[in-house]
C-alpha cells in the first residue's frame, strides 16, 4: 500500500467530531452533569486545535 500525505484538515474536524460526539454521550447519560462539560468541551477544541498546528508544523518540515 502507497503512503499518503495526512490531510490535516479531516484530521482535526473528525477529532472535533468525536470528541464532541462523546461529549454528548456523556452528559445524555448522566456520567457527566452539564457544568462540568463547559469545562470538557474548550479540552476537546484544543486538542484538536494542537492536532492541526502539530500537524501542519510537521508537514511543513520536509524530510528527504
């Protein structure tokens, strides 16, 4: 199988995704209480903000 390229910007939008996806879960059933995931929910942007600069940053140095 032929390597690819990472394409950053899928990347970061399907860790949002998941992440807010799971965010949703726990607070539909109560293992997480709604103030609580106002705290959770700028941790998953953030990560997945750091996956993209982390990414592009590393795309953006060529190894040959």
């Amino acid at each position: 199988m032929a390597k690819h390229e990472t394409d950053v910007t899928s990347l970061v939008f399907g860790v949002l995704f998941l992440g807010l996806a799971g965010l949703w879960a726990l607070v539909r059933y109560d293992a997480l209480s709604l103030p609580a995931a106002s705290v959770v929910a700028p941790i998953v942007l953030i990560l997945a903000g750091a996956a993209g600069l982390v990414l592009s940053l590393r795309r953006g140095v060529r190894r040959p």
